[in-house]
C-alpha cells in the first residue's frame, strides 16, 4: 500500500496516521514501498526510534484482505528491515 492511500483511507474514517505525501521525508523514513514485509520493519523502527510506548492505537492495513491489524498483532523479523 502506497502513503498516499494509507493518508485517504485515515482521513476517510477520521484516523491518525504516519502516512501522508509530501516532497520530503523525515530521517529514518523508509516507509515509500510496496513490499509490506519493508514497510512493517519500517513501521516497526519508526515507534522504536521515536520512543512510542503506547501502541494500541497504531494499525497497518493488510490490502490483501481488506482489513486492519493491529501494531502488537504485527509479526515484525530482522530479515524485514533495512
């Protein structure tokens, strides 16, 4: 899934996201892929960098299904991440 849908389906149903579009990108920021296994190890560093503790609200969307799971039912591996 690309930022810029992750962006529309949060604001369609009025959820805070880490997605958006924009002409740059924080450090660290490696989240612009279509491989979700790069995008979850990206997702994964991202709350591990920026010290959220409380995660309950953080969701990826699985596009394959149609749904949401949530950031604590995400299976995060090393070999995912950059």
């Amino acid at each position: 899934m690309m930022n810029l849908e992750g962006w529309l389906i949060a604001d369609r149903y009025g959820l805070q996201t880490i997605n958006g579009y924009s002409g740059s990108y924080p450090a660290g920021w490696y989240l612009i892929t279509d491989d979700i296994a790069v995008y979850y190890g990206g997702l994964y560093d991202w709350v591990n960098i920026n010290q959220i503790s409380d995660v309950s609200g953080i969701y990826g969307y699985v596009e394959e299904t149609g749904t949401w799971i949530a950031y604590s039912d995400i299976q995060f591996g090393n070999e995912n991440r950059q």
